[in-house]
C-alpha cells in the first residue's frame, strides 16, 4: 500500500469516526415528538420526556422531575436573579414529530415590554416541585389576529398519544 493510500485511508477513517462523534451528539429530534428548541443553537431545552401533563386551555406545562432540573439548568445565577443568566430574550421554537408548529420568545414579567405574539415569560425563576409550571402565552400585551398558534391539533395530538394532555 502506498504512502499517499495510507494516508487518504487514514483521513478517511478520522473524518468518518468525527462525522459519527458528531451526529450522536447533536439533539437533532431524532427521539423527540415534542420539543421546545433554541432557534440559535437548535438545542433542545424541553421534550415531551421532561413533561408530567400539558393543560391544552391554558398551554400550561407542569415538568416532571428531570424537566425541573432541565429547565433550571438554564437559570446559571447563584444568588439573587438576573436576566442575563436566564433564558429571557431567546427566541424559541416548538417542533412536533420534526416539523416547526410555531416560534416564539423566552421573557420575563419584570421586563418593561413583553414582546407581542408567543412566549414564554416564567424565564426568571427557579422551579421545584411545588412550583413546577411554565406557560405559553400569547398576544401579552398584544392580541393579534387569526388562528392562536398554540392551538395545533398536531401538538394536541401527539401529546394525547403520549398521554401527556389535558
């Protein structure tokens, strides 16, 4: 075998072995139906996995115990709260079975101007077992017109299947 094969050989397998590494670590949905994402990243920040029940009338969504820890493993603060070390201002994205179902962004009440159309505003705290609820809301201050994103039968579907609305 020549040098130049050997060498063609190696690169070959490093490149491959890196494009593996790569893909298994990804998010990607691949096992995800429901998930919440970061629209910068494309990181998964809550699937249906970390969901204990979706209340369809309210799109509240009360975590079970490894949503909790998921969503305040974005809360990077350690003492008195700040914006900055939160998820507030992120946009987000919700994807059902690999398709986009709607965008939206991560607020906070304490911010002078929610934005208009879906968010996300419980952004600033901690949760725990007692207080374990996000909720998506919509039009805060602004009500905008036509069909309530958050309404998708797909969403309301999928989650049914899994058991997970109510």
């Amino acid at each position: 075998m020549s040098t130049i094969t050997k060498k063609t050989s190696i690169l070959l397998i490093t490149t491959l072995f890196l494009l593996i590494s790569l893909l298994l670590s990804c998010d990607g949905g691949e096992d995800v139906g429901f998930g919440i994402f970061l629209v910068d990243s494309g990181e998964l920040v809550l699937s249906e996995q970390h969901i204990k029940i979706y209340h369809k009338e309210t799109h509240e969504i009360e975590l079970n115990e490894d949503g909790i820890e998921k969503w305040n493993s974005y809360m990077t603060y350690t003492t008195i709260p700040r914006l900055a070390e939160t998820l507030c201002g992120e946009d987000f994205l919700i994807m059902v079975e690999g398709t986009e179902a709607y965008r939206g962004r991560f607020s906070s009440y304490v911010v002078s101007t929610i934005p208009p159309g879906v968010t996300i505003v419980d952004t600033l705290f901690k949760l725990d077992s007692e207080h374990n609820a996000i909720r998506i809301d919509i039009g805060y201050p602004y009500f905008p017109s036509g069909e309530d994103p958050r309404n998708n039968p797909d969403i309301f579907s999928f989650l049914e299947e899994q058991g997970l609305l109510d």
